[in-house]
C-alpha cells in the first residue's frame, strides 16, 4: 500500500475507487493511462480492504465481549 493512502478513509478510498471505475469503463484513455488507474484502484480497493478487516475484527471482537458477559446465550445479562 502506497504511503499516502494510510491516511485515507474508509469512504474516501471507496469514492475514489468508484471514480476510477468509472474511468476504466468510459474508456478513451491510453495504455499508459489506463494501467496507471488500474494500479490506482489496486491500491484503492487494498486500503478498502484494510478498514473492512478492521471493522469485522472489532465486530468480531465486540461479539465476543458481549457472549462472554452474557451466560446461557441472554443477550439481557451482558447489558448494564
């Protein structure tokens, strides 16, 4: 992942991989440009990735606190 994309968004990084989608379907480009966008959204869809990894290990995570703090599978007992 190239440096300046860590401190991309989660939305930013989705909006931006839409856009050079676009771009590849619209055509019209050169070789040289169309590969340049193709290795962009590459990068776009790997930071994408990471925050999806992210999000599911803090959901996963959270699920798990939650199960844990509740006995017998009531989802009442791991509330305050």
């Amino acid at each position: 992942m190239a440096e300046t994309d860590t401190s991309l968004g989660y939305e930013q990084a989705r909006d931006e991989l839409v856009e050079v989608v676009r771009r590849l379907e619209a055509g019209g480009t050169s070789l040289e440009d169309s590969l340049a966008l193709w290795e962009r959204g590459e990068e776009l869809a790997q930071v994408c990735r990471h925050w999806l990894e992210g999000a599911r290990a803090r959901l996963d995570s959270a699920l798990a606190a939650r199960e844990a703090g509740a006995p017998d599978g009531d989802p009442e007992d791991g509330r305050k």
